[in-house]
C-alpha cells in the first residue's frame, strides 16, 4: 500500500486515480469510528480524523510510522499490540481486542479494536485495516442497545415506539398484551383501529410530544379498548419520550417512546376509597342537618338533597297510603322532573303514583330489597314516561323504605344517559340512605297527619 494524503487522510493511488483518492478521504473522515490501516509490514497507510480526535495525533504525525511503538504505545506493550494487530492478516473474520494506547499529551486511553486483514490483486495478506473507539463509549453504545433490547424484550410495562404518523414500529410484549394483539399485527395499524375511546388524547399526547418535547411528568389516560370479549376500560399511566436520530447534523424526528403501565385496578381502587368517604361524608352531614328540622318530611328531603350529590340526578319519595292495606303507593316527594333541583314535597299533599304492574318501585315493595333498573337500547324518553320518572331517566334504583318491621315505601335515585348505570356499591350507599329517610318518615307519621 503507497501511502499519499488527502484532506488530512492517507489513501492510496490506483484505478480511480486523484478523484477516487478524495472520494475515499471524505468517506474515511466521515466515519464515526476511529481507523487506521497498516500495510503488510506493519507500516501505517490510513489515519482519519476521529481516530486523530481520540489520540491527537495528526494524520501527518501518523501515516508513516512502523506501528505504533514509540509514540502510541509504551515500549513494553508495542511488540504485543503489534504482533495482535498483524495477526489479523492470517485470521478469518475480525478480530476484537482491547488495547491501552497514549494520547499525544501523554494520557492513557483504552479502546476496543475490530481487526481485519486486507488481500491484494494477488490474493496475499497486504495489510490490516483496524477500527477503535474508546471502550466507555463502546461499553456506552452496547449498555444503550442491551437497554433498548430489554425494554423490548423483557419490560415489566408497556414500551411501544410510535413513528411520526402515530403508528406503531415496535411493540414489547407487555403492550401487545395490553393493546390485545400480537408484536407484528399491530405494527403500522392506526391506534384508532385498537382504541374505541379516548384515542384522540392518547394522539393528543403523543402529537404534543413531537411538536414541544416530553412532558415533565408520567400522564394518566383512560381508554376504551375493543376485544374479543367486548370493550374494555384501562387507566394507563404514560410517559413519552422524544426520539431523535443520532446521526443527523439537525435534530430530526424519528418518533415517540411511549413508556406506560396498566394502572386500572389500583386507579378503581382509589376512585372507590374517595367515592366511600365523600359518601361517609355526605351521610355524616346530612345526619346532623336532619337533626335541626323539626319537620320529620323536611329531614327527608334534606337527607335526600345531600345523598344526591354526585350519586343522582333524580329522587323520587313514595309512601304506602294506607299502612293496614299494604298496597297503594302515593307520590310524597320529588325533585323537579325538568330541571335540577332540591327534593320537595309534592305541591298540595300525596298524588297516587298510578304504577303499573311490574314497576320496579312495586317489586321493590313486593320484596323488600332494592330493585335495579335500566332503559332498553333505543328507548328514548318512553320508558321513563312509562315509569312515571322525569324524561331524561335512564337508570333507576328502587330502595324500600322499612322502619320497625314495616314497609313504609320506596325512595327512587334516577340516573341520565350521560351517568354509568347503577352498581352494587351504589345499592349500598342507597340502602344506607333509605333506612335514615324511614326513620324520618316513620317519625312523620306518628306526630303528623296520619294520612301523611
């Protein structure tokens, strides 16, 4: 190999003459790894600017030299390296060492070799190109692959890497699970096809992401899936990471890392343990409210007024009419059918409630147990006209109201369309309800009028 320099790197001459000697220049310079070539007796042939960076010396101080005894390596270790390096002309494939080299200023460097010995026309050993970086910044580069490699492998939360039209490129197994699909099949799929709701925040999020950078903190998101078994809610705790190219001159790009946990049953828990003591709450205040009315019926309404708060929309009060016949309810108490409102006595005393068969309130009293009910699909304000409830009733609670052993009626909390229907902890807290408002109402009826 005859060395000859160019734009500070060595490259020899031959068929693509000066043109192809520039062009190799520039390619070696280029590099993000150190390089340097010896030819067959060990002289060196190539030295381009990274490897000039990590040791200082020139490519002129370089090319040249026999090895690097004397001024790259201490003396002692020079013939070792030396005999490392050449050997790799005689050996198949690249040979990996690590080497302790001297800085220009005199400091020491380790870096990690890549040896590999180079053929001539002839098809004999000609030399050995080598290419070294400091080993942190090998052992830097390889911690960085081995993370990214764990997070996609063996992660115990969600990693997804989404790219800059918010499809998924890769996806570890904890997500696909989460997501309910497979590695690959989610790959390139618009999240909208795997999100029923709540994908325009996610998208949100990750569109923030790529316009202004990762938020300071984690992010909680609720989101509607479509499975198999039906949709699914899951609260997924987020993080998102912008992804950039190392390998650009400007910062370009390349995405979102979207780092997340399934954090449902610990979310549902926590909503449950505030709804429980807001509701202990309420039951405490209306208690002591309660006590200052004189009225018993006003103690009703006002016990009602407070556990309507953030549990209903509607109550309806409605008392037996004759206790000896046990039959006929009558409409006591209400809240305004049209508009929120405080519950009140009906105007001009008891209506009869003119149920049907079959009404919940009805079974609620034939049983004694609270009765759930819910509006068929499609339904509109027919069934709650039907039931004798405000228009906009979907979901209906029936709790009988029981004091001393008897039935005194039933107390009725509606829900509308835009409220979940009701569930079991929601029967809990209306029976809690209901046995004060039997205490307030059986009171009523033995100070007041007995027809009340």
């Amino acid at each position: 190999m005859s060395p000859s320099s160019s734009s500070g790197t060595t490259v020899p001459g031959g068929p693509g003459g000066p043109e192809g000697a520039e062009l190799l220049a520039a390619l070696l310079d280029g590099m993000d790894a150190a390089l340097c070539a010896f030819d067959a007796r060990g002289t060196i042939t190539h030295w381009n600017r990274e490897a000039e960076r990590i040791l200082g010396w020139t490519a002129a101080e370089a090319v040249g030299r026999r090895g690097f005894a004397g001024w790259a390596v201490r003396s002692a270790d020079a013939e070792d390296v030396q005999g490392r390096l050449l050997a790799a002309m005689d050996a198949p494939g690249r040979q990996v060492h690590e080497f302790a080299l001297l800085r220009k200023d005199g400091g020491r460097v380790l870096v990690r070799t890549q040896s590999s010995g180079v053929r001539g026309e002839d098809g004999k050993p000609a030399g050995v190109y080598c290419a070294f970086s400091e080993v942190h910044a090998q052992i830097d580069l390889e911690r960085s692959i081995a993370l990214s490699e764990a997070l996609f492998e063996d992660a115990s939360w969600g990693v997804v890497a989404v790219d800059v039209d918010l499809r998924p490129t890769v996806v570890n197994a904890y997500a696909a699970r989460a997501l309910g699909g497979g590695r690959t099949t989610l790959l390139g799929r618009p999240l909208g096809e795997l999100i029923v709701q709540g994908v325009e925040d996610l998208e949100g999020a990750l569109q923030h992401v790529l316009a202004e950078g990762a938020p300071p903190a984690p992010a909680e998101l609720w989101v509607t899936l479509r499975t198999a078994d039906g949709d699914r809610r899951r609260c997924w705790r987020s993080g998102f990471l912008r992804l950039f190219s190392p390998l650009a001159q400007e910062p370009v790009p390349l995405g979102v890392g979207w780092l997340f946990r399934d954090v449902t049953v610990a979310k549902l828990a926590e909503q449950e343990a505030d709804r429980v003591r807001f509701r202990a709450n309420q039951l405490h205040r209306a208690a002591r409210q309660a006590a200052e009315c004189e009225d018993p019926m006003e103690a009703v309404t006002t016990s009602l007024d407070y556990a309507l708060a953030g549990f209903a929309d509607h109550v309806v009060v409605d008392l037996m009419a004759d206790l000896a016949a046990g039959e006929r309810l009558v409409r006591a108490a209400a809240t305004p059918s049209d508009a929120p409102g405080p519950c009140l006595p009906v105007s001009g005393g008891p209506l009869p409630a003119r149920y049907a068969p079959g009404h919940p309130a009805l079974q609620a009293v034939e049983r004694t147990d609270s009765v759930r009910a819910a509006a068929p699909a499609g339904a509109g304000e027919a069934w709650a006209v039907e039931h004798r409830w405000p228009g906009d009733s979907v979901h209906a609670l029936c709790a009988v109201l029981r004091s001393r052993g008897r039935t005194l009626g039933v107390v009725t909390f509606l829900r509308a369309s835009h409220r979940r229907a009701f569930e079991r902890p929601d029967v809990t807290y209306a029976e809690s309800v209901a046995v004060r408002v039997a205490s307030a109402v059986d009171l009523a009826r033995l100070t007041a009028d007995p027809g009340v």
